[in-house]
C-alpha cells in the first residue's frame, strides 16, 4: 500500500483521467452522429450501430480484462488499454467508410473496456482502505466532467473542424496519459516503477499451471453480446419476434452453460465464490436499480424537454448541464463522507431520495415552465452522489483483495447491463402509451398532443421510481447483513 501523499494523488489522478476520456469520447460521439449520417449517406438505423459496436464490446469483455488484470497485472491491463484505445481512435479518425469506423469502434471500445474494468481494481489496491471514499469521488467527479464536457465539446469540435476530430484529438492527449500512468501506478510493463512497501496479493492463479479460462471467457463474451444485442435490436423487429426470442433464448443458454463451467474450472474467469457474500450480492443488485434510472433517464429526458417545453438541442444542452455540475462540485465531498459515514447508510438514504424525487417528477410533469424539471435535476445529481462514491466504495471493500479485478469486471458488467436494459425499458413504456402519438406529431409540432404524450413520460418515471424503490431496499439489506 502506498502512504506518500503525492503518489496517492498521481493513482488516483491517472485512473480518474481513464474515466473522463472513456465518458467523454462517448458523449462526444453521440453528439456528432447526426453529421455522420450525412458524411457516410446511411440512415439512423445503420449509424447507430456505431454506439451499440461500442456498447456490445464493453459490456461483454469487462469480466474478460477484470480477470487478466488479476492475473497478469492491473496496470499492465491499464496501460494496454490506453494503448489500443488509441490505436481505435485513429483508426476511426480515418475512417472513410460506415462498416470501417464500427470496425475501429470495436477497437476503441477493448482499450476501454480495458481501463474500465481495471481503474475500480487500481484504487483499491493501492490507495490505503480509509482513503477510498477519496479516490473514488475524485474519479467519479472525473467521469461526470466527461460526460458534461462531451456534448458542447463533440459539437463545437463538429461543427468547427469535422467529427474526424473527435476521435483524432483523443490520440496525443492518450499518448500523454499513457506516460503518465506508467510512471505513477506501481508495478512493471518493462518500463520504469516504484517498488512498493509491501508486495501485492498474488492471486492463487499466478502460483498454479491451470491454463487461463478460455472456454469461459468465449461463453461469457457469447451470452452477455447476444443479450445486449437484443435489447438493441428489439425496438426495430419487435420484442416478440423470432430473432428478439431467439437472442434472449441463446443468451441463457451461454450464460448457464458459463455458470456450469466456472463451477468446474480450476481457475474460473468469474470465481462464484464472490457471491457467496450475500452483502456483496445485495450491493450490485441496489447498483443494477440505481442505473434504470439513470440511464432511462438521460434517454428519454431530452424527448420530454423537447415535446413538452418546446426546447431546442442547445437549450436542452444547457438544461441538462446542471445535473453534470451539481454532480462535478459535489463528488469529492460525497466520497470523502464516505470515509467517514457507513456507504451502507448513505447508499439507502440516496436510493430512498431518488424514488421520491422521480415520483414526484412524474406527478409535476404537466407543470408549466422549467422550474420542475430544474428541481428535478438537482434532486437527483444530489441524490446519486450519495450513492455512486460510497456504492463504489462498498463494492470493491467487500472483495478479496486478490480478487478486485474480477469484482471491478462484475461491477461494470452490471452497471453496463443496467444502463442498456433502463434505456429499453424507458423507451418500451413511453411507446407503449405515445409512440404513435409521438409519431404522427414528430413533422408537424406536438403542441396539439402533449397530454397523450405526457402519459408515456409519466409511466416511465413512476417505474425510475420503483426501481430506486428496489435499490432502497437492496441497500437496507445489504446494511443489515453485517
């Protein structure tokens, strides 16, 4: 474990710059889609693709890279992930075909699976256990900037030079960061270290001859894909349809089969074991339930402020800034509350915070003027900062300590699924009420069917708000199992 002050800073520092480049190359993107579009001559249903590449590779390899950080190094993992990271923006950056940047996409998102999977592991590991609130609200804070900087920043960088450039930027400053964290994390890639106080908990799989879990990584990689790809694809054919039934029907058959296999490995890519701590357990499922919200969220939001309060894409930029900045200006101190007050407390009192404020949301609704929907914002950047920080916190103290690349693998994996499945379930429930009302109206203006449209923007908040209910009580439980 690493006491100096000014080293504490530099890990935590080089993680947190992992999280806001990851977050904020994928707002960035999301931003400039519109002119790739254009560029390549392709409507939305192919450009999309161009998101869900990315999403498909960083929910299914989480487990994968968690398991080799464990294994052969955090921070080699860390530093190869910068790597190919970079090496997938250039590759978009030069992209002078649709199928060529989904391609270079995939790329980009193994570097960043890469970071993600083992940033979580790289903090506990090596910042002392009363410092971790610390770390884990400056990184949070990091990923919050990213996501507030990418919006304006994609688009002024679009609209000024082209969306080549979003990509193209991410290369020196990646460069720069690859240099940065090989010479502040401890451990060796054949470059220069410092030599650490105290070993590092080798984990049992280093001293045995058991090959690495290739059948299971294959299985996890198939199942968690082919379940993601359906969530993505169910809109388009239909939730019943033959292909929709089909993914989610294979998907539990690989994931069975991967459970069967772990079970039987000498060295399992996902050690079951860890679940066996039921507090553990309780914690991921309270974290699945927090990201509905937010993922729904930030989905469907800018749709209500734009058929509601007749807003533009700017004007809605702005309004959403204020969630991102509350969030930003308040991380730090969230995370280092929760060196000092149980996560477990702070985590139900922010769940608890959440449901109310999402239900109160879906009553206030019909309300004229922005002031709600700005209370609203505030409501929640206040309620999830309590959560996210000490929730990180809670998950990795409650893994071996040779195990946190496998339990940062699971914690993203979940937060991942949760983000894709809140997206679908908010857009299946708003369109269960409006599509069709949403549909007729998108060419001619809403102002005639704003009230069939806020019955599908009121379902989905009330069901943001019973999942947040669940997080509650997952969260209270996971208290009470001491």
């Amino acid at each position: 474990m690493i006491n100096s002050e000014k080293k504490l800073l530099l890990i935590v520092l080089s993680v947190a710059f992992a999280s806001f480049m990851v977050r904020m190359n994928n707002y960035s993107v999301n931003v400039s889609l519109p002119d790739m579009s254009e560029h390549f001559g392709v409507g939305t249903g192919r450009i999309s693709r161009i998101v869900t590449s990315y999403l498909l590779i960083m929910t299914s390899t989480l487990l994968l890279f968690g398991k080799l950080g464990d294994r052969i190094g955090l921070k080699k993992i860390f530093v190869y992930g910068y790597g190919i990271f970079v090496l997938g923006s250039l590759l978009c950056g030069l992209s002078d075909g649709i199928w060529m940047l989904i391609g270079s996409r995939v790329v980009q998102a193994t570097g960043g699976s890469m970071l993600i999977a083992t940033s979580y592991a790289i903090i506990s590991k090596f910042i002392p256990p009363e410092r971790t609130g610390w770390a884990f609200g400056i990184t949070s804070t990091a990923s919050s900037l990213g996501v507030a900087a990418g919006a304006p920043l994609g688009g002024i960088i679009t609209g000024y030079l082209s969306w080549h450039w979003i990509f193209l930027l991410n290369i020196p400053v990646g460069i720069i960061a690859i240099f940065f964290a090989n010479r502040s994390i401890p451990g060796g890639i054949g470059f220069s270290q410092w030599s650490l106080e105290k070993p590092p908990v080798a984990s049992a799989a280093i001293h045995t001859k058991e090959r690495f879990d290739i059948p299971g990584a294959l299985l996890s990689f198939l199942g968690l894909s082919v379940f993601t790809y359906g969530l993505n694809l169910g809109k388009t054919t239909g939730w019943y349809s033959p292909a929709i039934i089909s993914c989610f029907t294979a998907s539990v058959v690989f994931l069975c089969l991967f459970v069967v296999r772990e079970k039987r490995c000498g060295d399992p890519l996902l050690d079951l074991s860890l679940f066996k701590n039921i507090r553990f357990t309780l914690v991921l499922c309270a974290t699945f339930m927090a990201y509905l919200l937010i993922s729904g969220n930030a989905f469907i939001l800018p749709f209500y402020l734009k058929t509601i309060k007749s807003l533009n894409s700017v004007q809605t930029g702005m309004v959403l800034l204020v969630y991102s900045l509350i969030y930003v200006f308040m991380s730090s101190f969230a995370g280092r509350l929760s060196d000092r007050i149980s996560p477990a407390k702070l985590c139900t009192f922010a769940m608890l915070s959440a449901a109310v404020n999402a239900f109160v949301f879906s009553y206030t609704l019909r309300f004229h003027g922005l002031l709600f929907s700005l209370i609203f914002l505030v409501w929640m950047a206040l309620s999830f900062v309590f959560f996210f920080s000490p929730n990180n916190k809670q998950i990795m103290n409650l893994a071996p300590a040779d195990k946190h690349g496998v339990a940062s693998g699971v914690f993203n994996t979940t937060m991942n699924l949760s983000m894709v499945l809140g997206v679908a379930i908010f857009e299946a429930t708003f369109s269960h009420f409006s599509d069709h009302v949403y549909l007729k109206a998108a060419g001619q203006g809403f102002a005639g069917v704003q009230i069939p449209l806020l019955e599908g923007f009121n379902a989905a908040y009330i069901l943001g708000g019973l999942a947040c209910m669940g997080g509650f009580f997952f969260s209270i439980m996971a208290g009470s199992k001491r």
